[in-house]
C-alpha cells in the first residue's frame, strides 16, 4: 500500500493501514475521553501516534496543545468539518489551538500564488472554521509565509533531514520544484512551532489529519527526535540507559542526566562518558518515558529545543455522494459549506446508497448503510444521537426504511444546516482579525 499526501485516493481497509504503517488503534481511548463527539465514538477516528501522552494531559489537566491546517486551494467540504469537529472538542478540554494557512505548499504543490491563497483562505476556510464554532480566546489563525518562527524552525529542521528521507517518504522527482520539496519541512515547523519558547514552550500537540498525511506525521516526530539531545531507550544488551546524541559537552550534560535519574530515585547508574551513556539498571521500561520528559529541561537550559514527539489521530475519509472519494475538484462527490441549501438537497436525493435494485428486494433483504453515502452524513454530522442513529441503521437493514424516506431526512437536515450556517458566516466575517494572527 501507499500513502500520498498529495493524491485523492480513497482506502477502505482501514485496519491494513494501521497494521502496514505501524498505527496504533484508537479504539482503548474511545471510552476514556471525556463527552466524546460522535466522530471519537464511533470510530471514525480510527488511530494513532503517540496521542497516549496528550490523553495524560487531559487527565491531569495539563497544557496541551491541537494544531492542524489546510491548503488553500477550492472551496471547503464536509469531510474538512471533521477536523474542525476535533479542534474544538481538543480545546473544550483545555487546548490552545493552532492553526496555520499552508500558502507555502499551495504555492509548491499547485502553483497558487501567496495573494490568491490568502484570497481563498480567507474567503472560504477561515471564515467556515470560524462560523464552526472556534474559540477565539484559545485560537490562533496564521500564514505559513507570514510567520518568521514557523520559517526560522522549517530552516533549522531542514539540518536533521536529507535528500534520501525526503524522496523516499514523497516520491520527489529530479523535475520536483524546490518549494515543494520544502514545503513539508514548513509544515513539520507548524506541528512542532508551538512548543516553542514563544508560544509556552514544550507541550504534548495533537494534530487530526486523514490518513493520507501520516507521510507528514512520520517525518514531523523523525525530525523532532532529531532535534533531541538524548536517546532515552533500552540498548542492544537489554540494559536501559541516556545516550548523548551530540558530541560536545558530553561529560556535561551526563552529569545533569546522572543528577535528575537520582531526583527520581534511581540507584544503579553507571556513568560511562565514553559511551556517551548513562546506565541505569534500576530502571524499567515504563520509566524511561518519564525520564525522557524530565530530560527536556535539560535540554532547554543548554539552547535545545526539547520538544516532545507531537501525537496525530486519523480519521476515515467520508465517502462522497457519488461514492468515491469526497473531492473539492468534483461539486458532485460532496456537500460544500458555501452550497446552495436547494442545490446541497439535490445532490443528497441523486446520491449514491446502499439500497437494494428493487423496492421489493430492498424490504425482503434489507439495505446496506456500510456502504451508504447517505448514512455516513448522519454518523459523521448531521445525527447526534447514537439511539436516533442505531433506529436508522436497523430500518434500513430490516427494509422498513427506503432510499427515497431516507434521502429526504439527509436533505432536510443539510438543507437545515446550510442555511443556519449561511448565518453564521456572515458573523464570522465580522471576527476574522480575533483570530489571524500575521506575526
């Protein structure tokens, strides 16, 4: 299998990609999170990276932060909402929010020019995300090209890579321009930028992406374990240590590891400068995270960074209306948020659905909502209710409900919703500059 960030293309075996790319399942977390949305708990997101240590934060009330951002490139989508739907759950639990206008690799990756991408960003996307609910106290809206941070880090992380890792996670080409060759490193400085002093400083960040750009996520924590000083892990020969990765103040910086391993109440230490390695034999696996974190403020008091490998969540793409995959470059395939509410009604009744090819063959054996357009607006937007949504699933596979009664509930709850949201919009253009922030 392979995963493009750039290409439209749609999975269905959700659990041969975790398996293939190394994802974690999410599913032990969709009890544990507090009021979970609809999208948590009912797998839609289905994995993870590393999103253990943001849940420790939302337990113990710790900071944490949610980043994500979008390509300016068309008009914005029901399947962009979702994670918009997982930023604003992230920040009810307390996090701050960033996220960022990729003009950069709208520019490398679909030659559209920085003022036609502000243009687009805040004429559709900033304005939806904003009509969506977002909290301007905990919210921050920014330019990829506009923000020196997020440019200074995308530079200094461009040092931890090289042209091999590049081409074998993108499929970079010798005729590839060199603004999209570097675009990912400016997207790798947005997930890791709001741990910098500036912004708080170390932090646990969640970034909700569809599957399609794990490619990023991969790359983003590769390049943020680069930035690290030490290698907390258990060597070859099974002993659990600190391993300096630099090659100056090596002594040094083993003393402040020695020093914070006996804070935590380890005993058999065995420093070993040589090695750059600080053994330490009482220690067990589920320790050396926990070291590791301690380790960050080492790391910051001799000029690192220290930051702590961000997280990602991924959720299942929504099928569009047509059956394929949702795409912005076909109005057919998907609901727009700036539709026309009659026009939204019309692509929901010539929809594709899991109905069978008869009336009668639909009572006798039922419908499939699995594989039904239709049913996946209600479980991803339009129906809160899991007892409402469990009563349509049933009508439908005992064939009391029919394609046609089933159409005219979707249309009348998007037909609803595009109207209140044409409201909405028209309020958030008001409150744009509460939210972007060009520094």
């Amino acid at each position: 299998m392979k995963i493009d960030p750039w290409s439209s293309a749609q999975f269905q075996d959700y659990a041969r990609l975790r398996d293939e790319f190394g994802i974690e399942s999410f599913e032990p977390y969709e009890s544990k999170l507090p009021k979970p949305g609809r999208i948590f708990r009912r797998g839609v997101v289905f994995g993870h990276r590393g999103f253990e240590r943001v849940f420790e934060a939302i337990e113990k009330n710790e900071k944490f932060a949610v980043m994500t951002g979008f390509v300016p490139s068309g008009p914005m989508h029901l399947g962009h909402k979702m994670v918009i739907d997982q930023v604003n759950y992230f920040t009810s639990l307390g996090a701050d929010a960033y996220i960022g206008v990729a003009d950069i690799e709208a520019l490398g990756a679909r030659g559209i020019s920085l003022k036609r991408a502000e243009e687009i960003a805040l004429e559709y996307y900033i304005t939806n995300y904003i009509a969506l609910g977002l909290d301007s106290k905990k919210c921050q809206i920014y330019f990829q090209s506009k923000r020196k941070p997020v440019l200074d880090l995308a530079y200094t992380s461009a040092h931890e890579t090289n042209w091999n890792e590049m081409r074998s996670i993108y499929g970079f080409e010798d005729s590839t321009n060199m603004c999209k060759i570097f675009s990912p490193l400016v997207q790798v400085a947005d997930i890791l930028h709001p741990q910098l002093e500036k912004y708080g400083g170390p932090k646990p960040v969640v970034v909700p992406v569809g599957v399609d750009q794990d490619p990023h996520i991969r790359l983003t924590r590769n390049i943020a374990f680069s930035h690290r000083f030490f290698n907390v892990t258990v060597a070859k020969d099974g002993r659990p240590g600190v391993f300096v990765k630099t090659d100056y103040l090596v002594e040094e910086l083993l003393k402040e590891v020695e020093k914070v391993a006996r804070e935590m109440g380890f005993k058999k230490l065995k420093n070993i400068p040589s090695y750059k390695a600080l053994y330490i034999d009482d220690a067990k696996g589920e320790d050396l995270p926990k070291l590791d974190e301690r380790l960050v403020e080492v790391e910051r008091k001799y000029g690192g960074y220290g930051f702590i490998l961000p997280a990602a969540t991924y959720h299942r793409f929504m099928t569009g209306l047509t059956g394929e995959k949702m795409s912005s470059s076909k109005p057919e395939t998907a609901i727009f948020l700036t539709d026309n509410p009659k026009e939204a009604r019309k692509k929901v009744m010539a929809s594709k659905t899991g109905g069978g090819v008869s009336v009668e063959e639909q009572r006798r054996l039922g419908g499939k909502p699995e594989i039904c357009s239709v049913y996946e607006l209600y479980v991803y937007h339009f129906v809160d209710s899991d007892e409402e949504l469990s009563e349509i699933y049933s009508k439908c596979k005992g064939g009391k409900m029919l394609c046609g009664e089933c159409k005219q509930y979707a249309a009348s709850l998007v037909e609803k919703f595009l109207v209140e949201f044409a409201q909405k919009r028209e309020e958030a253009k008001k409150r744009i500059d509460e939210f972007v922030k060009y520094d």
